[in-house]
C-alpha cells in the first residue's frame, strides 16, 4: 500500500495522464489512486484499507492500490472531476459537493430528517438510497455504497450554543451544500463554504469561528487544538459515499465488478463500526483535551426546528414532500 502527499500529487496525476496511451498490454496490473479527505487513521483510512485489503486478497496483483489521504489530490469537488476525466480510479468522499453532481443527494442533508443512526443506514441501504446511487451514471460515475461519517455537530471559538440566537452572525464553515447553507442563513448564521484543506488555517487566523463536523472528523482532524466549544448538535447527518470512475468499471470484467462491490461493502461495515465508537468515545475524548462541551435537549432542538420553518418550506420546493415524508417514515 502506497501513500502520496499532496506536494507530489500533481506530478503524479500528470504523469498519469501521460502514460494512459501506454499502459494497456504493457501491464496487467491496474492502479487505483485512491484519494479522500482526511487522515489514514480517519475512518476514511479505515474504509480505503478495508477496500484494498478485500480486493488484493481475491484479485491478487490485478489492482494496485496508491493512498491519497488528507486531500493529497486536491478538493473532494476536484478529485469527483478527476474520475469523471479518468485521471483518478477511486474516491470516499463526503456529502458536501455529492448535489453538484447528483441534486437528489441533497434530501439526506435536511435538518433533524433522521432519528438516529439505524434510520438513516435503513435508509440509505433500501430503496431509496440505491435508486439515488444509481443516478449518478448519468453523471459519468459509478457510485458502489453509501459510506457514513455520522451526525454533524458544531464547534467554535466564540461562544455556547444552546438555541437559535447563539449562532446568530456566527461565521461558520459549512461544506459546498445548498442545504447546510439554506439552514444556517435561516438561522441568522454567516455560513461559509470553504474546502477541506483550508479549513484548519482559517480558524487559527479567525477568518471564521467555526466549523460543523460529525465527532469522527473532529476528533481525527484534531479540531480541540484549534476550537474551545464543542456543541452536541446532531443537526445533520452526514453520509459519505464510495465511488470509482466509469472508464475503471468498463474495463473490469463481471467478476471484478462483484469484487469492488463486495470490498465497498465491507468497507462501509468498517467505517461505520469506526463510526459508531467514536460516537461512544468522542465526546470524552475532546473533553480531556480541553474543549468545553454542552449537548443540546430534546426542547432545545425542537427550537432549533421551529427556528428552521423557513428552510423546510425551501426544501420542500426542491425535493417532494413525498419523499421526504417516505424517509421519515421509514422503521
């Protein structure tokens, strides 16, 4: 297994470029750079190990598999664009720039639409979230498996959060998407979308206060070295998906195909399992490294929900009500 920082990834994704018209009969083995956001030790590492170690052991030295951990590639929108070019095989990536591509991904991103872990994979693994998988080979994509990062929570360096009035004016780091942005103007909030990457030095210069994640992302990117409050929001769910570029999957055969499908699945069984520890473990975890942490109430999100009235009637008008009522009732 290979790892490649970002300052030689656009050496290396040029120099893939050029060597596509050569590499056929030349060599058996196929690459697959496999970029993401954050840290190997993140639970993207943990799916994107998983992933190789399922392939490698049936297909042997079929697939080769190089790491681009911590944005080594580039921006999720930008690495999504990679396999739409074919210049990059494979991608964990999150929600945030997922309805540039495919808008009905959007849905999963409304406010307080999923009870709690169990609806939202239910959901997800049914119907629902496999018809909207397999919309995005109109975009010139294969997605294989929602992965998952968990419920968003909010983190900042300027005060507690225990209602709607506490985020007003905050200036706020969202993800590329209309609905986390739509929320958070409603809530009188300053929302800024920022890539990835550029997160981390923006609150240590103040460009922003804060930062909405779930508890995988800001414990393994290390957020309490650089926020003092924590807030246990569970706004949003988060989803992540699993995707490869179409020109990879047409050059598969049949069988290959099963194989990637089966190591996404597996892949995903580990991410969630990272998932669901941390969800255990995080809030002590950010607590004995110094952050100050309040957890929001049943009566304090049921505000927070009446403080969203504008945006779901927004949401509304995009994604049918029908949908949204069939997620909601899902067991």
């Amino acid at each position: 297994m290979a790892y490649i920082t970002r300052r030689a990834a656009m050496a290396v994704a040029g120099a893939a470029i050029m060597t596509l018209g050569f590499s056929g009969a030349a060599s058996a083995q196929q690459e697959i750079k496999l970029g993401y956001a954050l840290a190997n030790t993140s639970h993207y590492g943990v799916a994107a190990n998983k992933w190789e170690e399922v392939v490698e052991a049936e297909a042997g030295d079929r697939y080769s598999f190089t790491h681009f951990p911590s944005s080594g590639l580039g921006g999720e929108r930008e690495v999504i664009e990679g396999l739409q070019l074919g210049t990059i095989e494979a991608t964990i990536v999150s929600s945030g720039t997922l309805s540039n591509f495919v808008p009905e991904t959007g849905v999963f991103d409304i406010p307080f639409l999923f009870r709690d872990l169990d609806h939202a994979r239910t959901v997800l693994d049914g119907p629902i979230g496999q018809d909207i998988l397999a919309k995005f080979s109109d975009a010139g994509l294969v997605a294989l498996a929602w992965g998952e990062q968990g419920f968003r929570h909010i983190t900042n360096n300027r005060n507690e959060i225990g209602g709607p009035d506490d985020v007003a004016g905050l200036k706020l780091r969202t993800m590329e998407n209309p609905i986390h942005i739509t929320a958070f103007e409603t809530l009188g909030a300053a929302p800024t979308p920022m890539a990835w990457p550029e997160v981390i030095g923006a609150l240590q210069q103040g460009t922003i206060d804060g930062q909405e994640n779930p508890l995988s992302v800001i414990t393994s990117a290390k957020l309490s070295e650089v926020q003092k409050y924590l807030t246990v929001s569970g706004h949003v769910y988060s989803p992540a998906m699993l995707l490869v570029s179409q020109q990879l999957w047409d050059g598969m055969s049949p069988e290959d195909q099963e194989l990637f499908r089966k190591a996404t699945s597996e892949a995903v069984t580990a991410m969630r399992g990272f998932v669901d520890e941390v969800e255990t473990s995080g809030i002590a975890q950010l607590k004995e490294e110094g952050m100050e942490v309040g957890e929001l109430t049943v009566e304090q999100k049921a505000a927070f929900q009446e403080a969203l009235g504008g945006a779901y009637e927004t949401y509304y008008e995009t994604y049918s009500k029908d949908l949204i009522d069939r997620i909601i009732a899902t067991k």
